[in-house]
C-alpha cells in the first residue's frame, strides 16, 4: 500500500478514537446530572 493510506488509516483511527472520548464524557455528564437531579427529589 502507499504511504498516504497508511496515513489516512492513522487519522481516522484517531478521529474515531476523539470522537469516542467525547460521546464517553457526554454520557457520564449526563448519568451524572440524573444523579443529581434524583438526589435533589428525594
């Protein structure tokens, strides 16, 4: 294969790695608030 797949290979598995991270965050921010507001009913 040329270099410039390998290239490519590399930044999407990066992307996709970023991308992973950020929805990871938004749902423990999420699961967090719901604690939050669940404690905040009680």
């Amino acid at each position: 294969m040329e270099w410039y797949w390998w290239v490519l290979i590399g930044v999407g598995v990066v992307v996709i790695g970023i991308l992973k991270m950020k929805v990871w965050r938004m749902l423990q921010s999420r699961k967090n608030n719901k604690m939050i507001d669940d404690e905040d009913m009680d």
